[in-house]
C-alpha cells in the first residue's frame, strides 16, 4: 500500500512538472498561432478608416454642350468612386453656368461650383457681373483648373470675318446666368463698339441649344467658351452648313485687359483641333476655377482635393481639358479669392507654393 502511495505521488509529481514547462514555455517562446497577431489582426490595430460621415455634395457644371458639364461629372464620379467608402457623395448637376453656379453657392443650394476664377472674385466682392449683390465672403477656391477658351463660331454665310462684322447679328451669348451671357457683350461693346440690343441681338440659348439654332438658320453666331475640344463646336465644325471660328489679336486682349477686364490672356486653339480647321486659331480665354464655401468640411475638402490630383493621370484621357491641370502650377493665375483650408492643407503637404493673395 505505502508503494502504491509512493507511486501515484511520483505521477503525480510528472504531471504537475509538464504543466509547469508548459507555462514556462509559453511566456518564452509562444506558438505562431497564440503569439502572432494575424495578417488581419495586425491590420486591424494599425489601421484608420477614413470616415467622412454621411456627406451629401451638389456640384454644378455648366451646359450639356460645354466643357464644365463632362468634366464636373468626371471629378463627382472619381470622388465617388475613392471616397464613396468613407461616407462622400458627390452629384453633379447641370447648370446655366458659372455666375448661376456661384449665387447658388451663396444661397446654399449647391456645395461646389466651377465658374471663372475673376468671376468668384466679383461674387466674393459685388462687382462686376454682380455689381449691386451684397458680397460673398464666405467664398473659397479649391484650385485652378483648365483655361477657357472663347470659340466665336460663326456661319461662312453670315458674312461675318471678324469681331466687328458681328455687328448688327442675331449672336448666341449662352444661358441666362452663364460667364458668356457676361463677357460677350462686354467683347462687343469694347472691340466692336457694339451695343446689345441696339447693334446687336443676343440669343440666351445653351450652347447645344445653339448649336441646333445656328444648324436651323436662327442665329449666325455663338459665343461658346470652354476647355479643348468643347462638344458643341465639334458638332458645329463637323456639320454641311459652313462654319468658322474667328480669331482675336494680342492687341484685342490687351485692350480688354487695359480696361480693367484682367481675366481675359491670350491663347492658341491647335491647327485640326476641330474638323475644317486646318490652322491654328488665335483667341481669349481666363481660367476656370473650383468653388465652394468656408463651412464645408477641412478634412472633406482635403481629401476630395487629394483624391483628385493623385489620380489625374487616370482621368486626363477623359477630356483633353484635363490635361493642362497640374498640382505645382494650378494656382497660378487665380484671382484673388482665399483658398478653403483643406486645399491650403493639401497644397502645403505637397510643397506648393500658394500666393499670398490666396491664403485664408
């Protein structure tokens, strides 16, 4: 019996002594699959979702039949298709253009908006087109985008060669509320010494609306202003009625610019830009810009202006527009309109250079 005893105090003893080497070596030297987090573990203690909530944006382009319209669409669906995981919904809308786009973010029916960068300067101060409106200063751009070129498309059966032929015409200036419904006259009166209404008749039409007046006889020219190629003037130079696209000088800018027009440069439409088009064009244009207002969210701001310069290389074939929009030189050339915080942010990140003129 006491041998008995003696041997269930030795197995006894065994047991307890593997249960100890055990403990000993776990603390040591655990197995792989108690010790080491998992690939899927590990990413879930380093990793930091982006959320931005439940944001719901409303972008506004332009008309159908422009260069605003396509590439408003493009920029909401990248956004949308980067961000969409972190709560961001963006909607791009169709517009007259960019004064409608700018009052409608001074009402709160829009959160973002492309329009002329002078353009938000005179909404932010209440001068020029919005002579008289109480200012803007909520007012912010996110950055520099495409210059806009004027096409001024006429019939070769008009008669029309130059600006000051135009006179006494049945011109398309763009919708109500839109940059060239603005500047048009302003080109006419100044290089034309034209009136409208009395030297000349506009025609309010969006320019695909345009497009088929002047396909039907009802107009002999249209003032249709847009990054290249812009949609409507490639239908117009590609159709049997006969069209071209007047040319401006640099003596013609200069005059605009030296009355206090300053948005206006010189630039060159590309020979076979369009079709019957065989050499290059001499025109105006000014700068397009993105808006929004102080109260939208930094981070929100941030990532849709990250978001869309590190992948502009995927959407510059989109539209030939996009391919003059860089991150180090889009802030050049912008009127004085403080940038949002977020875009300050991102560009500060990346080592741009922002004007003073631009900071909040």
């Amino acid at each position: 019996m006491k041998k008995k005893m003696i041997s269930i105090l030795i197995a006894l003893c065994l047991v307890l002594s593997l249960f100890g080497c055990g403990s000993s070596g776990t603390s040591s030297s655990e197995s792989p699959a108690s010790a080491i987090p998992s690939e899927a573990e590990s990413s879930r203690q380093t990793e930091n979702p982006l959320d931005l909530g439940d944001t719901f944006l409303t972008m506004l382009t332009g008309s159908t039949g422009g260069s605003y319209y396509p590439i408003g669409i493009i920029f909401s669906t990248l956004w949308n298709e980067h961000l969409g995981g972190a709560g961001l919904n963006v909607s791009g809308q169709a517009s007259a253009g960019g004064v409608e786009n700018l009052n409608m973010l001074r009402s709160g029916e829009a959160d973002l908006g492309l329009a002329v960068s002078d353009f938000g300067y005179y909404a932010m101060t209440g001068t020029g087109t919005f002579d008289g409106q109480e200012q803007f200063p909520e007012l912010r751009g996110i950055c520099g985008l495409w210059p806009e070129l004027v096409h001024f498309v006429v019939t070769e059966d008009s008669g029309i060669m130059d600006i000051q032929s135009a006179v006494g015409h049945r011109i398309s200036v763009g919708g109500a509320g839109s940059g060239t419904a603005y500047n048009t006259p302003i080109i006419m009166n100044v290089l034309a010494d034209a009136e409208i209404e009395k030297d000349w008749t506009p025609e309010y039409l969006a320019y695909s609306e345009a497009s088929v007046a002047m396909q039907n006889g009802q107009v002999d020219g249209i003032n249709i202003t847009g990054g290249l190629p812009v949609s409507s003037v490639t239908e117009l130079m590609a159709g049997n009625i006969g069209t071209k696209i007047i040319s401006f000088s640099k003596e013609q800018c200069d005059l605009l610019n030296s009355l206090g027009y300053s948005q206006f440069g010189l630039y060159t439409i590309p020979a076979n830009t369009y079709s019957n088009q065989p050499e290059e064009i001499t025109t105006v244009g000014y700068k397009c810009e993105l808006f929004t207002t102080a109260d939208l969210d930094e981070e929100v701001v941030y990532q849709m202006t990250k978001t869309l310069f590190e992948n502009m290389d995927e959407i510059r074939s989109s539209h030939n527009a996009l391919s003059t929009i860089e991150a180090e030189t889009c802030l050049q050339g912008l009127a004085e309109v403080p940038l949002h915080t977020g875009a300050v942010r991102y560009f500060k990140e990346i080592g741009v250079e922002i004007p003073e003129a631009l900071l909040p």
